[in-house]
C-alpha cells in the first residue's frame, strides 16, 4: 500500500492507494477516515486500484487555515483533486453517509470523472419530510457540544440515529487499534463544531442526478434510521430502486467481506 499526501486549497489531504485494476474512491463520512475501509480496501484490492483518503480535517488530513464551516461543494472539490491526481480515466465512487452526500456533488459537477457512484445512505436531510425536525435536531446537537462537550453531543447524535457512540480507547486493545479510536473520537471536535449542521443542508440537484450513473444503497439493517429514510426519499425522488447491502450505516466494517462482494457485484458491467 503505498501513503501520500496532496495539497488542496486549504489543507493537505492523506491518502491510501493499493490494488490494481479500475481506480475505485473510497469517501468516508462524519468522523471517519480511511481506517473504517481497512477490510474492504484489502478485500478489493485484486480487482480495483482502491483510493481512500481522510477527509479534510479529519485525522492525517490537515487544514492550513483557520477551520470554518465545512461544505459538501468543498469536499466534493476535494475528492475532484485526488481523482485528477490519480487517474485519467472516469472511476468508481463509494460514498459512506456524508461521504455520500460528497459523491452526490461530485457527480453532479464532474460527471465525466465518475464511472460509477455508490451512495450508501446519504442523509439527505433536505428530501425528507420532517427536515425541519431533523435540522432543528441537529442544531441542538451542535449547541450540546459547544455546552457539554464532545460525549454528550456524541450520545445525543449517535441514539437519535440508532447508532452507538465510538467507545474510549481501552488498555486491553493493541496499540495501533487504541491509535484509530482516538483519532476518530477526536474527529468529532471537527464534525460536531463545523459539519454537523451545515452538511445536513445540502440539497442534492436531483433534475441533474436523474442523468447520471448513480446506485443508492442503504443497509439491510438500517430500517428507519434516519440516514435510511433519507437515502430511500433520494431513490424515490429519482425513480431508482433502494439497492440492498449488508449490514447497517456501516455494513461494510463487520460485515467487510459479503459488503465487498455486493460493492462488486452492482459495479459489475457498468
């Protein structure tokens, strides 16, 4: 596997490269960064160049300005720049939850960069009919970091989506697992300060979306989460099925293996 860094206005991302074959993105969400696609990178790699990178301001990801309030356009420029680092040719997307909402933009901007696009569970937010519940919600989560902190903001978020919140790092685990789930749970500083409430606000350009290849998925254990729900409005919205996939928001950490398989099986052809 082979690590680098690339300077993007406003930050130098990091990123992972391993496999051969189609160049195939990997765009975590939230919090997360390449760790969480540590399985299915390896499990892919003898059939597609896997690409996963931090998002900026995540983890290895440094910002070189002041941070300020995070956009998908933005991110979505990011992810526009490693392509072009990358490859010439158009690439599979696989985008997690905001990662999704990433490659949504993406897509819509650069449609000649994507071969593909996997949304997995994009919130949405916009296309749902109670957003203003959703976005008065995640306002209040914002203002519980700011008052009480990054674990309460952290349980509040994480028990409204059905998810539980990333543990402490424990003694008991290897040195290098305690390393991720300490940089993750830092991760949550950036979400909750600067993404939580603007990413949710994104309205994807669905008259632009209905032209283009696009797969939204959602997990078969995801049934009404919010992320869910949102990624089914999205389907609807542009008349395309809600493609299973194992597991649930993040099937493709436990169940890594039959997620690959399914990842394969619908780029298959396309």
């Amino acid at each position: 596997m082979k690590t680098a860094k690339l300077d993007v206005p406003g930050a130098h991302l990091y990123y992972e490269i391993q496999g051969s074959g189609p160049v195939l993105l990997l765009i975590a969400g939230g919090n997360g960064d390449t760790a969480g696609f540590t399985a299915l990178s390896r499990l892919l790699a003898d059939r597609y160049t896997v690409v996963a990178y931090d998002p900026r301001g995540n983890s290895r990801s440094t910002l070189t300005e002041p941070p300020g309030p995070q956009t998908v356009e933005t991110h979505a420029e990011d992810a526009h720049l490693l392509l072009t680092e990358v490859t010439e040719h158009p690439a599979y997307v696989f985008g997690s939850s905001s990662g999704a909402l990433v490659g949504l933009d993406l897509i819509t901007r650069h449609p000649g960069q994507v071969r593909t696009l996997v949304a997995h569970e994009p919130p949405a937010v916009t296309l749902l009919t109670d957003r203003d519940h959703w976005l008065t919600f995640l306002d209040a989560v914002r203002e519980t970091y700011f008052t009480h902190g990054v674990d309460a903001a952290a349980a509040k978020f994480a028990g409204a989506m059905g998810q539980r919140p990333v543990m402490e790092p424990q003694g008991d685990l290897p040195p290098h697992v305690q390393e991720i789930i300490t940089r993750i749970r830092r991760n949550f500083d950036f979400f909750f300060a600067h993404e939580v409430t603007t990413f949710p606000r994104y309205e994807p350009d669905l008259q632009a979306l209905r032209t283009l290849p696009l797969i939204v998925a959602g997990g078969t254990a995801s049934h009404h989460q919010m992320p869910y729900e949102a990624a089914t409005s999205l389907a609807t919205h542009l008349d395309l099925p809600l493609t299973p996939f194992p597991g649930d928001h993040v099937g493709y950490i436990p169940h890594a293996g039959a997620f690959a398989e399914r990842l394969h099986e619908v780029l298959g052809g396309r």
